[in-house]
C-alpha cells in the first residue's frame, strides 16, 4: 500500500541480544560465481566481515577473501561420484552429504550459530537444535508449497512410498518435500528473498516474526549506466524456460510486429523451449549464456522479465543498476516499482507485456527517467553491503528469539 515503509527500507541493528562469535556458514552452492553462488559468497562475508566466522562448508571455493583455512570444499566429496545420474538427483545427493558433515561439525559445539540454505540442512539443524544454539535458514525462492495448504504427505508422494528397488534407491537421492518443510519449522528465523516470496510463507500460517527480510544485492560498480541507443532494444536475461515467461514474450513480440526494433534473449536453451525458438520472428537474437551481462544490457531500452516464480532475479538488479526501465511482474522481485523504476505487469499475461512495452517505446524519455530511478533504488536499498547488512541483522534477531 502506498505510503506503507517497504521492507527493504528499514535500518535494523543487532538487537538487544547481540551477534554470534563463531558462525558456522553451510550451502551447496558455491561460494562466488554465478546465480546464488554470488548470494552464497555475500552470506559468508557477512560473518566474515564482522570477525564473526568460524568455518565454511560449500561446494566449491571461488574466491579469495575468506582465509583457505577456514573454507571446507566439497570439491572432491565422494557424492561428485553420482553425477551421472542426472542433475535433480546429483544435486540431492550433493545435499544431503553436505548437511550429514555440518550436522557433525555443529554437534562438536564448537559453533554457535549456524546459517545454511533450503534443501541442504535437515540433519544440521537438527543438531543444532540439539545443542542449543539459534539458526537462520536462507530461502532461495517461494515456500516448497508455493503458498498452497497441502497435505504433509500428498497422495503421489504415498505411492512414491511404495517403490521398490533401483526406484525406491533413485527416490531416497532426493531431498523430499517433507524434509524442506521440517527445515522451515527447525530452524529459528527464516531468511526471504524478496516480498512475494514472503507472502508464499505468511499464506500456509507461517507467523510474521519467524520471517525476516534479506533481499538481495548486485555490484553498482560492476553494472554501470550507459545512453539507451538509437534503436528500439529490449533485453532478458536468464535460463529460457517457461518459468521465467519467455514463451510470453515471444507471443507480445509477435503481436507488436516491429520491424525495426530487436529483442535479445541471453542466455542458455531449455528442451521445453527448443522448438518455440526453432522459428524465431523477425528482430529476436539468441546469444546463448552469456558471461559479461553488462555488455548485452549495455544501450537497451528496458529490460524484460516476466517470471511466473523466483526468489529475487538477479538479472532485475542488475538490469536496474546499468539503468534500464523493468518490464515485469511482482513475482521476479522487488526491484519493479510500477510508474518508478518501470512497468509491473501480471504474470502470464502477453497483452499486458506487449502493452507496457509499447509504452516504453512510444515515451523513450520516461522510458531512461525509470531506469535512473531503477539505478537509484539498487544504490540506495540493494547493494551487496545492504544486503550484508540484512543478514547480520537476521543473526541479532534470531539470537534474540532463541
């Protein structure tokens, strides 16, 4: 509601219990390169900045600010040996020897704080609880019910039960429903990536204090303004899958009909998508994943991105910080502030994507006056020390209601 202060604007400090001495920081990902691999390496400097980090354990180390010493790689774990099995269950297996080491580690008492992610900390935070010590369980996206009442167990799941054999073994790779939604209640606060996903936690009873607000972040020296060109450019950023509403906008794009204007598509090619981007209409580029994002956003006229599902896009935050107006739905972010930094737009809706792309093209000079304001609120409320910030908030508060 308008007037009402948002969640990325209030300062919070510790709190009147303090922070931790020895955080022990635990994700799957890695720390530093792309995706939440970025997001895993902010979390860990957070601790680390405030003198407060006892010991890592991540997937990989890409980076090289955290002393190696205090880094525990799962680079050469014995779980790389089931990455033939396919990603969804390579990725379980991953998971779940990573939250049987932590357990271990937090059950020694020699921490006393533990900070890990959804998916990865069943066991871990069950030691933790055993020990006596607070926890913060990082959200990536929407709760694992996506804001829906569902039963603990679900019919499929019951028939899943019943497999046998090789079946029944390739199930147990998985990390279940059920072990996420034990997580959330394990752990003492839960950490939200953007607005909507909050709401998909407070819809199936979640209470309001169990929830804290971290957002996210993006480098404002690394993405940089640029003069929008001459020709009428649109830009996504992202995995082309239908999730993140691609097939949407190549139905907008083909109604507008432009001739003289381009849409850039960047980045990898999902099967779901592969025949829609067989036949491309006239002015679409493919580029593939792309690494320097920048440049390909460098001189658009807005940034398009009408996601059905995510945490925080960090292709939005990136976007707004080289200064592009933001086409997209409430669902991608928290970055799009309709008539501000851009054009919210519903979810899997074409007409409304089309529209508000016609209005960016039809009024250019609005078009650049919501990119700088988008540029001005990443600088202002979603940079990587704000977001730093956030985090160590969430440890005062945690500590305060254990």
């Amino acid at each position: 509601m308008k007037g009402e202060e948002e969640p990325w604007e209030r300062e919070a400090g510790p709190g009147p219990a303090g922070l931790p001495g020895r955080v022990l920081y635990a994700t799957s990902a890695r720390l530093g390169g792309s995706g939440l691999d970025v997001t895993s390496l902010q979390g860990a400097l957070a601790a680390q900045r405030a003198g407060m980090l006892g010991s890592v354990y991540a997937y990989a180390d890409q980076q090289r600010e955290i002393p190696s010493g205090k880094v525990h790689s799962g680079w050469l774990q014995p779980a790389r040996l089931a990455s033939f099995l396919g990603s969804e269950r390579y990725y379980g297996v991953k998971k779940q020897w990573l939250d049987r080491v932590v357990a271990r580690v937090v059950a020694e008492g020699s921490h006393d704080f533990l900070h890990s992610w959804s998916g990865d900390a069943f066991r871990s935070l069950l030691a933790a609880a055993e020990v006596g010590i607070p926890s913060v369980l990082d959200i990536p996206t929407w709760h694992r019910n996506k804001g829906r009442v569902k039963p603990f167990v679900t019919k499929s799941e019951r028939e899943a039960g019943k497999l046998r054999g090789w079946a029944r073994w390739s199930q147990s790779m998985l990390v279940s429903r059920q072990q996420v939604l034990m997580e959330y209640e394990l752990a003492t606060l839960l950490l939200m990536p953007s607005v909507c996903a909050a709401g998909t936690f407070r819809a199936v009873g979640i209470p309001e204090a169990r929830l804290h607000y971290v957002g996210r972040g993006v480098d404002v020296a690394k993405f940089r303004p640029s003069e929008p060109g001459e020709k009428l450019r649109f830009v996504f950023v992202g995995a082309l899958i239908r999730r993140k509403g691609v097939h949407r906008i190549l139905e907008a794009w083909r109604r507008l009909g432009w001739r003289d204007a381009e849409l850039v598509l960047a980045g990898a090619v999902h099967g779901e998508l592969r025949g829609e981007l067989r036949e491309l209409p006239a002015g679409v580029t493919l580029t593939g994943f792309v690494r320097d994002v920048g440049s390909v956003l460098s001189g658009a006229t807005a940034f398009v991105f009408p996601s059905e599902c995510e945490g925080f896009a960090k292709a939005t935050l990136e976007a707004a910080a080289c200064g592009l107006p933001l086409i997209a739905t409430r669902e991608s972010g928290d970055a799009v502030v309709d008539g501000t930094t851009g054009w919210l737009v519903p979810a899997d809706d074409a007409d409304a994507l089309a529209g508000a792309m016609e209005a960016a093209a039809r009024d250019r000079d609005e078009a650049a006056r919501r990119g700088r304001e988008a540029r001005r609120l990443v600088e202002r409320h979603f940079t990587w020390d704000h977001y730093r910030r956030r985090v160590l908030a969430a440890y005062g508060r945690a500590r305060e209601i254990f």
